[in-house]
C-alpha cells in the first residue's frame, strides 16, 4: 500500500498513491522528474488545501513539493523580487514579507497551504512567475510599498 493522501491534504481525504516523492531539494529536481516521466500524468501536489483526492487513492506518482526558503532580491528603482520556494508555508511567507516592510499579501495569513498554489487575485496573478525545475515562485514587488 502507498502514501496516503489524506496525510496530505487539509480535508484529510484520500487514499493511496501508487508512488509517492516529495520533492526538497531544488538541485534534485531534474533526478527527480525523470523518476516520474514513466508515468502518464504525474500530480504534483503542494500543501494539499486546495485539493480532494479520492479515496480509491492516486494510479500513479505523487510529487509533493516541499522545498522551502524566502528571499528578497533588489531589482533596481523601487523594485525588489521576492523569490519563494514552492513548499514554503504561506503563512511563513506572510511573516516574513512584513519583517521586511512589505505590504499587500497580508490576507494569505489565515489561508491554509504553501506557495506553490497559492490563490492568486487579478492584481498579482500578472506579477507571479514560478520556476517547476526549482520550485521556486518569485514577484517583483514596488519599493513604494515598504
């Protein structure tokens, strides 16, 4: 019997996957993708809030994204990039982006999940980019809102 899924997810439902990969290591992710092309359509899962799975379970492999970090990068004017791994909890990137005197993304606070699916409104779905081979999700962010 493989992975749980219901371990996973918020809701705590699922059954098991045939094959089950967590992915933590960004520098892994090319060994790891060739793991799973054998399979005809790999899921790649991130905190598991915003997904139901059924409790037959998964006919395949399950990647669960779990890299972790944040980071602030200076883009010139009044810009900085906020560089987020995939994994990364939102509730932590929160934290940290009002450390650094940012502003905007506040109301992630309270919502269960990681960054990788984090919800994404009309006003910063434009701004939002993600890397799949390093998971990492990253946003240019004006300086005027420190």
């Amino acid at each position: 019997m493989g992975e749980l899924l219901a371990d996973h997810t918020t809701l705590r439902l699922g059954g098991p996957a045939d094959r089950f990969l967590t992915h933590t290591d960004p520098a892994s992710w090319p060994d790891l993708a060739h793991t799973a092309a054998g399979d005809a359509a790999p899921f790649v899962l991130d905190g598991g809030s915003n997904t139901l799975a059924a409790d037959t379970g998964y006919p395949g492999t399950v990647i669960r994204m779990d890299t972790r970090g944040v980071a602030v990068r200076p883009l010139g004017g009044d810009l900085v990039e906020v560089i987020v791994r995939a994994g990364e909890p939102l509730g932590s990137l929160v934290a940290f982006t009002v450390a650094e005197g940012l502003s905007g993304i506040e109301y992630l606070g309270g919502i269960p999940g990681t960054t990788g699916a984090a919800p994404a409104s009309p006003r910063t779905a434009s701004a939002r980019s993600r890397d799949h081979r390093t998971g990492s999700s990253g946003s240019p962010w004006p300086t005027s809102r420190l």
